[in-house]
C-alpha cells in the first residue's frame, strides 16, 4: 500500500488561498451588517472620571454605543484562560482576569473604554473621536523590578502589591551543590518584550438569528471549541445554539490562543443585543495595543560546575512580566523553567518566580512560549562558564548532555501542563554532532575563522541545542466518515493558522484507508463539525489532533475491512485498500469502492445487526500522558560590520528531531518561519516602551520584522526519535525554529568580538545596542 | 485605521489647485503621490478638511534637459519614472542610485519627486540630495513664483518654505560639473527602512585633481538636512587620501552634526554612523570623479 | 465577471464632500459606483466589489499585503483612495488565475510549498507579475529584494524564493 505520511505533499489548500479564494474572518459579508471600533485608552495607567457619549451618539450612521456602565449587570471581568496549578504547595497565585471595557479605571494603553457600532467602520472611528472621556492619570508601573518596590503604585488596588504570582520549586539539593563546587558563576539575564505580528490582525464576526435563537461566530482564534464555550456560558445560551468558526486564519503563532478578550465577549453580547451581525477587525495600530504580547523577563542566575566542567546545578531567581492581568496563568515562566537545563542533565536546580503585575498589556504565550528565555539563560551560563574553564563551549555541553539511556528522563519539576516533567526520549549526540558536521564547526574554529579575521572580518560562530516540550494534552478528538461518493470528511476541533494540517492530516487518514489526499476533505475549527477539543497551540496539533485523527482512521479501517470482508467473501487479511477500493489481494476484479461500501453500510430499509452502526464512520480522541519532547541543534556563522554593527547570517543550519514526520515540505517551512521569527526576537524586534509605559513603536515601520533580505538561507536535516507516546510516534515542531536563535545570536557574536570580550546577557539585540555594548567594554579595559 | 473624512477636489490644472488651495490656507493639504500623507490619514495624525489631489495635473510630471545641461524635473514626477529615465542616469547620477534604495518598489509607483521634497522628511534620500546637487525649487501660487535653492528651502522636520496656499512645482538641478563624483550611503536596519544615518555628497576635483568642492550632505541626523561645513572646508584644496578622507568623516561626525537619539538608534551610534559613511562617500566620490576624467 | 453588491459604505454625513462618481476597471471588468472620497482602494475592492482575495495588514503601507496592479504597476491599494483610481485599470489577484487554471507563478508557489497561512500571499504574487516581467532570469539576490517589501510571518521566505525560481524556470519555456 502506497505511504502518505513522511512524504513532501502538496497542500490541498494551496489553490484556494493562491486565488484569493480562502474566507479569511474580515472576508465575511452579512446583510445588515455592522461594525466596530473601540475607544482605546491612551494612559497606560488612569482613573476614568467619566465618559460622555452624547457628541458620538449623534453622529449619523452611528447605532449604538457602549461603555462597562452601559453594560450594568452584564459587565464582568474574564474568564481566566489557564488556571493557576494546583500541584505545588506555597505558591501565591492572585487571578486578575482581562474586562470587556475598562471600569473605574484603565490599566493599560490601548485598554478599551468605549465600543461604537456603526454603519461602517469609518464613522465608527469618526464617532469614538467624538467620545469625551475625563481621566485622572495615575503613577505608572512601567519597570517590573520597581514594580515590587515598596510604594510602587498598584495596578490592581485590591491586592496589597504589584505581585501576581510568587512560586518557588526546584529538584535535588541545591544548596548541597553550591557547597561542593569548584565554579559558581552568577549573571543577571535581561530579556525584553516582542510581538507576534501575525500578517493578520485580529478579528470578529458576530451573527445573532433571533428567529432561529442561534449565533454564529467567526473569530480569528486558535481555539474555536473553548470560545464557544465560554460565550456561550456567558451570554447564557446553550453550547448549541452558539457556533464558532475559525476560518482561514493568517497567522496565531500564540497571542490568537488567548481567549477570551474582551472584543470576544462583547461582539457576541453587542450582536444579540441589538439582533444584527456586528463585525470587529482589529487594525495594525490596535494590535500592538489589544492583542497580547510576551517576553520580558529578568534571571538573576547562578550556575554550579566542577572544574571539569560538569554542571552541578542551576539556580534562578526570576521576575516575569504579565502585563495589566494574569488570565494565561503560569505556562510562559513555567515553560521557561522546563527548558532552563536545556538538553542537560543537572542534578539539582532551584527557582523562584515572581510573576509581575505591570501597566502594559497582558502577556500570553508566543511561539517559543517561554521556552526560548529559558533555553537563552542556560546556553549563556554555560558559555561563559566555558570561558572561565577554558573549555570548549560544544564540548562543555557534549559533556552534560543527558544520555540516550536516561530516557524517559525526569526533570522533578512541574511543567506547564500542571504534571512532573518528563522527556519522554532523546537522543542528543548525534543532533549536535551533524549540525556541526553540515557547518564545519571545528574547521571554522581551526582554520577559516582565524585566517577571515587575519583577513580583518568580523565573524563569529554558535552551535546551540535545544529541547522542546511539545505535544501537551489534555486531549483533542477526530471524526471520519467514508460518503457514498467516496470522498472522505474529516473532522477535528483545533484550527488552523497555516500549518498545512489540511494536508499533513489528511495523509494520516490515506495511510489507512488508501484514498487520495485530494479526495480527503478536512474540516477544522468549526464547532458545528467538531465540538470537543482546546485548540492549536504549544506545538501539539500534529502530535494530539494528529493521533486522534489516526486513530479514529483505523476504527474506520475496521469498519471498512469488516463491511468488505462480508461483501467480497473475502477474510479480512486478504483485502488491501488502495486508490479509493477495497481489493482482494492478486484478484484485483474483486473489488469494491470505498463510496460503494458507505452506501452499504447506510441501507434505507431492511434489518441490521443489532449494535451496528451506520456507515464508515469513527469518532476516536487521543490524550497523551505527558508531552513528548523534540529537540534540536541551530548553527550559525554571522559576520559583523565592526564599524556599523551591522549583522549578516552566512550560514545558517538547523538539525531537528520532532520524531516521526508527517510531511518534510511543511515541516521545513516551519522550521524556516520559526527561525525567521527567531532572528527577529535576536536582532530586530523589541517593543520599546517609555518610562510612562507608553509603546513608542506601534507600527509596522518601527517595529522591524525581518523581510526576505534578513532570513538567510536555511539548511536543515532531519533525525527521527520516536515518540514512545503515541502511536504516530510524532512530537510537535511549531515552534522549534524560534526557541534558540537569541541564544545563538548571543554566542556567535561573543564569537566574533571574543578579542574584546564581549559578553551579551540581553535580548533583543540590534546595531545600536551592540555597538554601545562594545563602547562599554571598550572604557572597562 | 481609516482616513478621517476631507472635501476632496482633483483638479487637472496648476492654476485649479492654488485656487483651492488660496481658498483654504491651511484647513488644506496637496495630496501627491499619497504614500507619506495617506499613512499620516489613516493614523490621524493628520485631519485636514481639505485634500487637493494633484494626480490629475498633467503638466506637473516631465523630465527636461535644461538650456545649460542640466536637469529640468516636474514635481509630479514618479519615482518609478525618475529611476528608470537615461536623462537622469546621465544628468543626475545621484538621484539614479539612490533611486533603488527609496522605501520599496511598489512606494515608487506612487510616491514622487516633489511630494518627498515638500514633506521634507529629515531621514529622506531626495531631500538631502537635492541639496547635495544644489537644486533649485519653484513654488507657485496665485501671487506668482518663488525660488528657493534646496539648502534654503527645509526649515525643520517636515517643515519647508511652502505655505500653505503654495505648490511646489518644479525642480532644477545644474549640470554637473566636470571632474564630479557622487555617491549615496546610507544604513538601514532592513533594505527599504528609512536611513538610520545617511550621506549624500557631491565632489569636483580641480585639473590637478585636488578637491575643489565638496557638497556632503548628511540626513537622518536631525530636523533636516545638514551640509558638512566643516568637513568641506578641511577638504578644500587638499589632495584626496585615506587619510583626509578619515579626518574629514572626524569632522563631520563630531563637529558638523549633532545627531538626536530616537528608538531606532542613539546619538554616539548615529555619529559612529557618520563617521563611516562619509569617509566611504568621500572614497566612492572621488574615485568616480577619477572616473568621469578618464 | 458579474458585478457584486457589497456592503453599504456610504455615510450620511451632514460635512461632506458629496459622493464621487467612480469608472474603475478591475481584471478586465469596469465598474460605476459612486464612493465617497475617503475610501481606501483597498476596502473598495474588498467590501464594495467582494474582491476579498487583497488583505489588509497594517494599513500604513508596509506590509504589502494590499498590492494589487494599477496600470500594471505594483501599488499599496492601503495608500490610495478608490477616486485616485478613476478611469484606471487595476488587476487584483483574482485576475491572475483560478483554482482550476492557476497562473505559472500561482501553481509554482503551490508546488514548491510558498505559503502557509496565505495571508501575504496575494500580495506577493501581485508584486511578482511585473517583476518577473522584468527579470525573467531573476537571482536568489534579486528575487529576496523584490519581495522585501513583502512582510511574511510564517515562511521564513525561503519557499517563496524556491517558487520565484521556479515561476521563471516555467515561464521561460
């Protein structure tokens, strides 16, 4: 039978996106249809005095208007997306949820005041210029460490500080360790806050049918199923009566996982209250201020060696930016604690997290999801722990990797699925060893590094593994049913953002059942179809919604062979499905077609044997007991301007083991999309905020996401260490391009500047900050 | 971010326009090529109740050559059309090389000469090489003509010797004179950005081959564009080297400029910038100024 | 190709300058509307002729998102008014082929897997049309600054350029 899965497909979906033909949410047209703009908050920190409407409301082609007053009792904050876990003792955990329009006062920029519904959204925006609102500015908490100090202005004023979260976890004894070292490095570790900018802005189309009491929602969310669940809870409508589309979503990488926002709750409840389909697009300038952000953290860590250079043990005291609220819970600093020994085995490790309540917009994972500052802290201590050991950095850390036989390898942490860390199998060495192999690692650092700088370049190279934690529950689900005319529907709950699930998907179903992509539609994030699962996000959809799919495909399979076996007289062993029929084995004229045997199995009149059921048809979920951890090694060689600090990658190589692939075409153009995002984090994208916690670059022009001309081309090979998780043996890779690229950048250029000394604790990056970091050095010595 | 809402008028004759625009003074705005005004709408940054669209203006868009050789430029012209014009490859070979650096192609379809010139944006390539080639603006009204030599014309950031009932409608540019070099360098985080600094220059060699002008014209330095005086007077007479070169892009970055710090680069970084770019401008224009003599 | 009504995008506003009559040509269709002056092209094509495929990224003439064709030249359709486009032609990326009959460039980013959520990629294309016009043997070089001023999130490009090169491979037999 032919093999689907690990060949390079191409996309199903591919023609109707190329011809403008794909529904995007802001495609959506309804008759009667209105739309929104929101009166923002331009304080990042105000009482809110009062708000007067009545200009706005006389403008013509305004319909209505709405502020937390005008919503009375229908006003309340949250929901809360993730809770905080249960697990572990001593942890202080305040829950201030997100609201759908600020009361008593604003607690970020952009935090939206005043929702206007008009004809159309240019007199909407015309209107909310009309709306006088009376602030009383208040002290603003810009800074996460002057946050704690005593005195520090409060962003929520019911709680007794600026503290969101405190925890403190760890594994072995520490304090032991620190006794018995002969090395103890300590860095303070600065990482600053990006966006995911995803080429489309956020976006809602509400559609209340009053005569049929049913609401349709289409919603530019990673998490379709939980929307509707929580609008439906909270408007007081049945989970039926509420369907929620995702569509064709342009780009989620994380901040469309966050649900549910405030726009999320009020178009609905705006669209029922006044009986007509009301639309919502968030524009550009918005989405720096209304969608969530991430990624500010400051480390103080302390790494413990023996002067042989094996780890003893890690230790970070650490504070995490969560923005005006916490509704995300603990996953991006826990996330961060996963990955903050890397791939390395170190006995004893201890951290504290304080999680910060600032005057910014909330923070809620995005690709990487805390991972990439976790991985940043490790790969830093250990290359300046290289320095002082006078060791090789790679061979420093072939020297504590964690071995292949020490799978399933327990990290005695919790993890951000609320569960003790585990990696689940790995298989280091030969990662790190081919990526080295495919730069020419020791070359470059024998022969062509020393002869381009005697040359008098400027370059620098890094080699960086990583470990990913992927594939987290709790679970997803997949329904597939064979139709008379052959074609094969698919259902499943979690959406889709780009990925190529359409496709990658699909060719776990034609493993099974023989059939050709093209005649396998899949249908995702649409909770008409589907109505169980949580959504795409962590780098799960391949791994959860992909077993799942995988299963439910072989209780068709079953099906199939059993219905077949009956009707071609045939024992099951000796039927083969391929090309769309179900063929006795050498007697290809005894055959029938799949469509055929739907039809058969879905008789109109006539008896059936008690306990069948109808047609070819399986619905099956898929739960992981824990998550499955990729990993991966990213190369570099960069060379730097030395007079303008200008950077450019010369080469650049990724090694990735995300176990069983699915299909290497869109496997590698997520690898490349990750990277690309991943140099952006390192060297072009930061969120520059002022000491009034004003956003100083909210736009496309000064917030610099890389183009073609700053992603190299990228090399990358694939390992293949199963998963002994699931049945695919697959983990998740959506984020594995971005998680080691600001550590890399860090190491290649403390490479290229290793005469100076330049040693780089921070993230972001760029020429300027590089060049002032070189000054610095400079008048040190 | 939709636009607020204006009067609009297209008229498709000079003298239709400065009529609209003498009627309204300043509650008017010239819309040109629309790609730095129609950005500044759709944020608000920008509310003028009225919009005069010159795009239907005909006689606004020609390249000319001049009676002495130079250079003769409608201010409706188009970026894509200066690019690809042989006159001004000929004429203005500065222009013809920084062309491919001004933001992105599909910005030059619309964007023109004369809107970048009137916007006078202080990180503009036009700008400074406008002064750099020792242009010459016309600004019409109803009164009649004004001229303005570029180095006079930018006052601030985005503020010119326009007002408001004017419209800048052409440019001229001299012949170049023999023995001229030219180069354009700039620094930008990404290909199209604006410059983090840049340097425009111009400079002629004497028969002995020492400079006898240099026009080092700097830009995203500050308000507007800034001659290096300094520099140039160090250079005058003097024979190019490496080491004059080093010692005038010294000057320029410490004397001629006082850089401002913004998000996108600090004052020590931009003056560092400086530094580098016009010693490689000095280089570039000499060498081609060789070049033109062979 | 049939005229589609779209939404209604006309307001009543006491302060206005009255609606413009509008003659457009849009992938070989002409169109009459009356618009008012400050509606972008963009929109006009999007939600006053249903043309959807054109997307909308950031609405200050970066991303590129929005490039469509006017006069065979690539433009940001967000940094125009639809009245600029009076007596114009504009080809959008439905003029440029169908899901049953894709153009060379469309069917070469299907087949070298150039898009992933297909947001920019309309964009993209529409940016390409006159570039491989003009560069038919286009370099890796070449074909990344002609797509710079393209913003995509989820690519990482090079896909995209694999297509480009083989859009120009097709085109020239």
């Amino acid at each position: 039978m032919r093999k689907y899965i690990g060949e390079r497909i191409k996309r199903n979906e591919d023609p109707r996106l190329l011809t403008g033909q794909a529904l995007f949410v802001d495609d959506v047209d309804l008759p009667g249809m209105l739309h929104a703009a929101f009166l923002r908050s331009d304080y990042a920190h105000a009482k809110l005095l009062s708000i007067d409407i009545t200009q706005a409301l006389q403008r013509p082609g305004v319909v209505a208007i709405y502020t937390a007053e005008l919503m009375g009792d229908e006003w309340q904050p949250g929901p809360p997306n993730v809770s905080p876990p249960a697990t572990v003792e001593d942890i202080t955990f305040h829950s201030r949820t997100q609201v759908p329009l600020a009361k008593d006062k604003v607690r970020h920029v952009g935090e939206s005041i005043a929702i206007v519904i008009a004809e159309n959204r240019y007199i909407a925006e015309d209107a909310v210029e009309d709306i006088l609102v009376e602030f009383e500015p208040l002290e603003v908490v810009a800074d996460i460490e002057k946050a704690l100090e005593p005195g520090a202005p409060l962003v929520h004023d019911d709680l007794p500080s600026n503290l969101a979260c405190h925890m403190v976890q760890g594994r072995g004894d520490y304090l032991a360790a620190r006794a018995s070292a002969d090395v103890i490095i300590q860095r303070k570790i600065d990482i600053d806050r990006g966006a995911a900018a995803a080429m489309e802005n956020r976006g809602i189309v509400a559609n209340w049918d009053a005569k049929s009491q049913h609401l349709t929602i289409w919603d530019t969310t990673q998490a379709p199923i939980p929307i509707r669940n929580g609008v439906a809870a909270r408007l007081g409508l049945n989970q039926s009566q509420v369907r929620v589309i995702a569509p064709f979503i342009g780009g989620g990488f994380g901040p469309k996982m966050m649900m549910h926002y405030p726009e999320e709750i009020l178009i609905p409840w705006i669209s029922v209250k006044l009986g007509k389909p009301v639309k919502w697009i968030e524009d550009r300038r918005e989405n720096f201020f209304a969608t969530t952000q991430e990624r500010r953290q400051v480390h103080d860590a302390e790494i413990l060696l023996t002067k042989d250079g094996k780890i003893l043990g890690l230790s970070h005291k650490f504070l995490h930016d969560s923005g005006a609220y916490d509704p995300y819970g603990l996953t991006i600093p826990l996330n961060t604690e996963s990955h903050a020994c890397g791939a390395y085995d170190i006995p004893n490790y201890y951290s504290d997290l304080t999680v910060v309540f600032t005057n910014k917009m909330y923070t809620t994972p995005i690709r990487g999801a805390g991972r990439p500052q976790g991985i940043f802290l490790i790969e830093r201590m250990l290359d300046i722990a290289a320095r002082e050991l006078n060791m090789d950095p790679l061979e420093l850390r072939m020297r504590n990797l964690i071995p292949p036989e020490a799978f399933p390898y327990d990290r005695e942490i919790i993890d951000q699925a609320f569960a003790l860390l585990t990696f689940d199998s790995g298989n280091y060495r030969p990662a790190i060893e081919k990526a080295a192999e495919m730069i020419d690692y020791q070359h470059f650092i024998q022969h062509e590094g020393p002869r381009l700088r005697a040359e008098g370049k400027t370059v620098g190279i890094g080699i960086i593994p990583f470990v990913e934690t992927t594939g987290v529950g709790p679970y997803e689900g997949a329904r597939i049913t064979i139709e008379p005319s052959g074609k094969v529907n698919v259902a499943t709950g979690v959406g889709t953002q780009g990925q190529g699930h359409f496709t990658s998907f699909a060719q776990i179903v034609a493993e099974q059942l023989g059939v050709d992509i093209l005649d396998i539609n899949l249908v995702t994030g649409d909770s008409a179809d589907f109505h169980w699962g949580t959504g795409t996000f962590a780098s799960r959809g391949a791994v959860v919604a992909g077993n799942a799919i995988h299963a439910s495909a072989i209780r068709v399979r079953e099906k199939v062979l059993k219905l077949a076996s009956k009707l071609l007289e045939t024992p099951e062993e000796e039927l083969e499905l391929e090309d769309g029929f179900v063929r006795v084995a050498d007697v290809p004229r005894l055959s029938i077609s799949l469509g055929d045997l739907a039809a058969e199995a879905n008789p109109l009149r006539g008896a059936v044997e008690p306990g069948t059921e109808p047609g070819l048809e399986a619905t099956a979920y898929f739960g992981p007991k824990s998550g499955a951890t990729a990993f991966g090694v990213h190369a570099m060689i960069l060379e730097v301007d030395p007079e303008t600090l200008m950077v450019e990658i010369k080469r650049y190589v990724v090694v990735e083991d995300c176990g069983t692939v699915l299909n290497p075409l869109i496997l590698d153009g997520q690898v490349h999309g990750g990277v690309a995002m991943g140099i952006g984090n390192a060297y072009y994208e930061q969120l520059i905020f002022d000491e009034n916690a004003q956003l100083l670059n909210a736009s496309l022009a000064d917030y610099l996401i890389p183009t073609a001309c700053e992603v190299p081309r990228i090399e990358v090979a694939h390992l293949e260490t199963r998963s002994p998780l699931n049945p695919l043996g697959t983990k998740g890779a959506g984020e594995a391009g971005a998680i080691p690229v600001p550590a890399l950048f860090a190491q290649a250029l403390e490479n290229a500047f290793a005469a100076q000394g330049l040693e780089i604790l921070e993230m972001p990056l760029s020429p300027n900050r590089l060049f002032e970091l070189l000054k610095e050095k400079e008048s040190d010595v | 971010m939709k636009p607020p809402p204006f009067d609009y008028y297209n008229p498709t004759s000079v003298g239709e326009a400065l009529t609209h625009l003498a009627e309204h003074g300043y509650d008017a705005k010239a819309l040109a090529g629309g790609q730095s005004l129609i950005p500044m709408l759709n944020f608000r940054l920008a509310q003028p109740a009225v919009l005069v669209d010159l795009n239907r203006i005909a006689d606004l868009s020609f390249i000319r050559e001049t009676d002495d050789g130079g250079l003769h430029l409608g201010a409706m012209t188009r970026h894509y059309q200066v690019e690809n014009d042989p006159l001004v490859a000929e004429k203005a070979p500065l222009i013809a090389e920084a062309m491919p650096q001004i933001a992105t192609t599909q910005i030059r379809s619309r964007g023109t000469f004369g809107g970048s010139i009137a916007h006078a944006d202080p990180s503009a390539e036009l700008v400074a090489i406008s002064v750099a080639l020792d242009a010459e603006f016309h600004l019409r009204s109803q009164s009649g003509i004004r001229k303005f030599k570029a180095e006079d014309f930018f006052l601030g950031m985005f503020t010119t010797q326009l007002d408001p009932e004017e419209l800048l409608v052409e440019i001229t540019l001299p012949p170049l004179p023999a023995r001229t070099g030219w180069a354009l360098q700039e620094i930008a985080r990404r290909p199209h950005d604006f410059a983090l600094v840049g340097v425009a220059a111009l400079v002629t060699l004497n028969e002995l081959g020492h400079i006898q002008e240099s026009r080092i014209v700097l830009f995203s330095v500050g308000d507007g564009p800034v001659m290096a005086l300094k520099a140039r007077a160090l250079l005058q007479g003097q024979s190019p080297s490496p080491e004059l070169f080093r010692a005038a892009a010294e000057t320029a970055s410490m004397e001629d400029v006082d850089p401002t710090s913004d998000i996108h680069a600090s004052a020590s970084y931009r003056r560092q910038l400086v530094r580098v770019l016009t010693r490689q401008a000095l280089e570039r224009s000499v060498e081609r100024a060789h070049a033109r003599v062979k | 190709m049939s005229e589609i009504t779209g939404v209604n995008v006309y307001p009543q506003e006491k302060k206005m300058s009255g609606l413009y009559q509008l003659s457009i040509t849009v992938n070989d269709t002409e169109f009459q509307r009356e618009v008012d002056p400050r509606l972008l092209l963009s929109d006009f094509l999007r939600h006053e002729l249903g043309l959807t495929g054109t997307h909308i990224g950031c609405e200050h003439g970066v991303c590129g998102a929005c490039t469509v064709l006017f006069d065979g030249l690539p433009v940001r359709s967000c940094l125009m008014f639809a009245v600029q486009a009076d007596g114009h032609q504009v080809q959008t990326v439905e003029g440029l082929g169908t899901v049953d009959d894709l153009h060379v460039i469309q069917q070469a980013f299907h087949d070298a897997h150039g898009l992933q959520c297909g947001f920019c990629t309309p964009g993209i294309l529409m940016t390409l049309v006159p570039f491989l016009e003009k560069n038919p043997r286009p370099s890796e070089d070449q074909i990344r600054h002609a797509i710079s001023g393209n913003i995509c999130r989820c690519t990482g490009y090079q896909h995209i350029v694999d297509a480009v090169k083989l859009a120009a491979e097709n085109m020239n037999q």
